[in-house]
C-alpha cells in the first residue's frame, strides 16, 4: 500500500501532523509536491481535475481513487487500518474528538500571528497580533495544556498517553502542538512547561519513539520557520 | 434510542448544527441544559464527573455511556446511525471533509466579531473586527461559498444536494451558514448571492424539508442574537 500525500512543500504547517502519523506506522508514502512537477499535481487536483471529493485545501492523502482532505479527516481514516488507535467504536470517536480540539488549538495559534487577515502580511497587523496574543499565551494555551493534562491523567491504563495503553495518532499532535509552541514562544513555555507535567512526558515519550526519532534527524523533517502555523516572532514572546 | 443533548440553552451557535441533524432524523433528544437544572448537569460532565471521554467544551452529545463532543464528531456518529449520510466508506469520508470544512467558515464567521479574543468584549476590539470583516467578506464568504457551489454543481447525480441523491448531514449545515451569514450581513448576502444558485436553491431545499420546517417554526428553534458564531453588528456589513 503506497500513499500519495499533498501539502505546501516548504513548511510543516498543518501537514505535519499527517507526515508524523505517516512516519510513526512507517507507510509507505509519496510527500508529492516535495518532487519535482508535484506542485502542478496539487494544483490540479485542487483546481477539480480529480473525479470524486474535492478537497478545500492542502493538505489531503489520495490512496488510489480515495482522495481525503482535512488533517483530522485523514488521521481517522488512517489510525485504525495502522493501529494508531485502537478498534473499538468508542475509542475511535474519542481519538477524534481529541484530534479536533488539538485542531481548534492549531487554529488559534495560526491566528495569534494572523489575527485580522491572512490576507494581510504579519507586518500589518503586528498591533492586533500583540493583543490578540497576550490573551492565547495568557488564558488559551493554559486551557488546551491542562484540558490535555487532565486527559492523560485521567487515563485509567496510566500508560502517559491520552488514551489506553499505547500511542495514538492524537498523542503525535499533541507532540507537534508542544514542540510547535516551544518554537513560537520560547520564553512562555519555559515559564510554564513545569505545570503540564504529563503533557511534557509525553511529548517526550513520542520524540523518542524509533520511527519518530528517525524521521526528526532525517532531510524530511522541515525546520518550522516563519511561513507555517508556529511562527517565532520575538515582539509576541513576552 | 434517546439521546441527552448538551449545549448553552440561549444561543444557536455551534449547537445548533447537531440540533438540525436530530430534528431531521426525528430523533428522541432532551436538550438538557434548556431544562431545569441542565447546566448543572453540563457543567458537571465539562468538569470530568462523568467516567470515560472529557469533553473540552460543549456542545456534546451522550448516548448511554458514550460521550461525543465536536460538533463534527458529533454528526459523523449520527449520520450513518440516521441515514443522513450514504452508507458507503467513501462517502463518509466525504462527507466529514465537507462538514470540517464548514467547521472552518463557521470559525472564522465567529472570528469576525472576536478577531482579538473571546475573552474581551466585542466593544474592545470593533476596530479590529471592521478590518477583520472587510477581508472575510471580501475573500472568505467568496471562497467557501462558491468552493461549496462547485461541489453541488459536480455532484453527478444532479440532486441539488452537496452528496449523492439525498439529503446528508453537510447540508443542513450549509443551510445554517447561509441563514447565519444572512442574519449577520445582510447587505453584503443580497449583494453576493445571485454567485451561487446552487447553495441558494440548496438553503431553499432544506428549509421546506418536512422536519426541519417544523423545527424552524418551533419553540425549539432559538432566534439568532448578538451571542451566538453570527451576529449582525452593522457596522461590520458595509
């Protein structure tokens, strides 16, 4: 089984949290528009060239005719054919409940930078960035960091993962929001990592596992930089 | 089979996606925090009385002991249960890609009026709601709307519906972002309407459906206000 995967080649965006799920169950999988041409290919299957569904935006997976858009979307169509998640109904449904409220988190971390228009450059609309990022660092990142502190506590397997007794596609995410987060607020995350105690375990518990540690060191891996969903701008990392 | 419906009993808001779902299924629901003592009852599952999944905010739904929160998650469990949505893989997957991709207008038609934050008054941040509403109108609306007018428009079974011959769970939701976008802009929706034929004769469709018609006239059918995703605030619809 080989997969097609389609997103913007020079960022790890909302892509990466596909690649890291693609790379955890060590799929056999094209990155396409990293290849020579792959761009027109993306374009094109955005522009309605493909028979079937018609994704909104990159990123989406086509695996054979299927062609899948949106992260959470593709995440629970490939958790359960690669056990990144376990089989039963409900398990499932919580799995993507938890990767739509990592989603949600994602969102309003883009907007931090982005608050009035992505539309608009940084540059004009640094004021509204400021404020708007204040309140995300002050009462939003506490939220989302102990709602999913709450949710590996409470997990009765105690396995450190967010749920039952071993990785799930939801517990790569939530790496990515961390190491994300790291990168675009460095001095807040210090101050406050030491309160999310589990939620760092597990973020380091993922960045050690085999195939993971393989693909960060590897040429795959993109750096974040200032293009993507975290953006390091020192003005909003008070 | 009886469901225990939980969202904030004086807003349409992201709620009212799920209670258009089980109205035109004709489902046995209580939406519980419209009853006495409810929020109590909300309240205490947001703060993990309930054993099993957490939910990080309402709306949610719970089936027995299965507790389902996002609203897509929601109806990507309902749907198939309900005949709102094909039966077919293929489909199902289509379907949740359209449905998360309203998720993100109906996120952004919030942003409009909350650029800064949800945690500050819309009188502190109208400056930059204008500037944020301008481009939404602008670009945005345009954008999902005539991404949607594709999409009935390619449907190859000719039903004025987003999938397959009949009605799915997407378009009572799209019905919903055209009632809310009209409630909120309304010069700029007579402006711009007569763009997309398809989602209008679509809105059209839904509102006559037999269950939903008589939802919308009920008592059950909160009016849209100034707390809910779509407000109107004149000053923001040039």
């Amino acid at each position: 089984m080989s997969y097609d995967f389609y997103y913007w080649p020079k960022i790890q965006g909302r892509g990466e949290f596909v690649r890291l799920a693609l790379e955890q169950m060590g799929a056999n999988y094209t990155d396409v528009a990293r290849k020579k041409g792959g761009m027109e290919k993306m374009r094109a299957i955005v522009a309605g060239d493909a028979v079937g569904a018609l994704p909104f935006a990159p990123p989406f997976l086509k695996d054979g005719d299927l062609i899948i858009a949106q992260v959470a979307n593709i995440l629970a169509y490939l958790g359960p054919r690669h056990g990144l998640v376990p089989a039963d109904e409900a398990n499932r449904i919580w799995a993507h409940q938890l990767q739509l409220t990592v989603t949600d988190l994602v969102q309003e971390s883009h907007d931090t930078h982005h608050p009035v228009s992505t539309a608009l450059y940084y540059e004009d609309q640094i004021e509204e960035a400021k404020r708007c990022t204040e309140r995300f660092l002050e009462l939003r990142v506490p939220k989302y960091l102990s709602y999913f502190e709450r949710v590996v506590a409470r997990n009765r397997y105690e396995s450190g993962t967010l749920i039952g007794a071993d990785i799930t596609y939801p517990d790569l995410s939530l790496f990515q929001c961390v190491a994300g987060l790291r990168f675009a607020f460095p001095n807040t995350m210090t101050r406050i990592e030491s309160d999310y105690p589990h939620v760092i375990a597990l973020h380091d518990k993922v960045i050690n596992l085999t195939n993971i540690a393989a693909y960060l060191t590897s040429e795959r891996r993109l750096s974040f930089n200032e293009y993507g969903v975290f953006r390091h701008y020192p003005e909003l990392d008070a």
